[in-house]
C-alpha cells in the first residue's frame, strides 16, 4: 500500500464534481449480496455477524466480498468482549512476590494489554466498514435503495374542523 492517505472513493467524487472522477476507469464493484456466515465462527461471533450484516444491508453498504470483513470483525470483537469479562472478574494486575514471599509489585495481566490491541483494530475494522459516523461519511450510499422515513404531518398541513 502506498504511503499516505487513501483514495477518495470514485462515486464521492463524482458527488462533489470533482475532474478526477472522471479519470478514474475500472473502479471495482462488487455485487451487493448478503455473504454467508463462516462456520468457523463462534456462536457469539455469528450472532454478532448477522447482526452487523443486518446493519450494513439497511444502510446498503454490504457486498458479498465483504464477508471475510465482517468475521474477522465479529471474532474480534467477541474476543474484546472476552478481555472485558476477564478484566472486570479479576482485575487490571496481579500482584508479585519475591522467592521470601515479599509482596515486590503489581503487574498487568496479558489480558488488558490484549484488549488495548483488540479495542484498536475493533475500531478500524467498524470504520472500514462504516459502523461508526465518521466511517459513514466518507461512504456514498445510493439514495434510491435506501428506505424512506415517514414524516409526521405538521401543523398547518392538517385541517381545522
């Protein structure tokens, strides 16, 4: 990967008129389908799949390639959860003792240091795949497919009898 910040996506500069998105030729797009679960997953990860997937399809963002993504995400985050769980049942350090026995300090278990690493590459993964605002505004999303909210009718729209 080149150094840098990353490309802005062709359809956002198309949105924005820019003269760059018309020199850009062959952009890849996938074919938006829903990908299937990996069986290799934990039930607590495939539950937080087909929550993610349901997510991504009501904002049509999901693409069928998107699969390995969304897995690597969910077993990741499953396994934050697991690090939390740990954390809050014994604590962020253990303490140590000298061959006397002699309290000598406190150390971290691996455990905080692994969720550190976790949380990090959880909150990546939820910007590339725009589960976070900010992950969502460099996105474009096809307005047509996206379901309209009804509004409530105001005040002066309704009739006075």
């Amino acid at each position: 990967m080149k150094p840098g910040p990353r490309p802005t996506p062709t359809a956002i500069l198309a949105l924005s008129n820019s003269w760059r998105a018309k020199q850009r030729k062959g952009e890849p797009q996938p074919p938006k389908a829903r990908p299937t679960c990996p069986s290799a997953l934990s039930p607590a990860a495939r539950r937080k799949f087909r929550e993610v997937v349901r997510h991504l399809e009501s904002m049509d963002l999901l693409a069928k390639t998107d699969g390995d993504a969304v897995a690597l995400y969910s077993d990741l985050w499953v396994w934050l959860q697991d690090c939390r769980q740990f954390i809050r049942t014994h604590g962020e350090s253990f303490p140590t003792y000298d061959d006397d026995g002699n309290l000598t300090g406190y150390r971290p278990y691996p455990e905080v240091s692994l969720a550190l690493k976790l949380a990090a590459q959880v909150a990546r993964l939820e910007s590339e795949l725009g589960l976070t605002p900010s992950g969502r505004a460099v996105l474009h999303v096809n307005p047509e497919n996206i379901p309209a909210v009804p509004s409530r009718p105001r005040m002066r729209d309704r009739e006075i009898g």
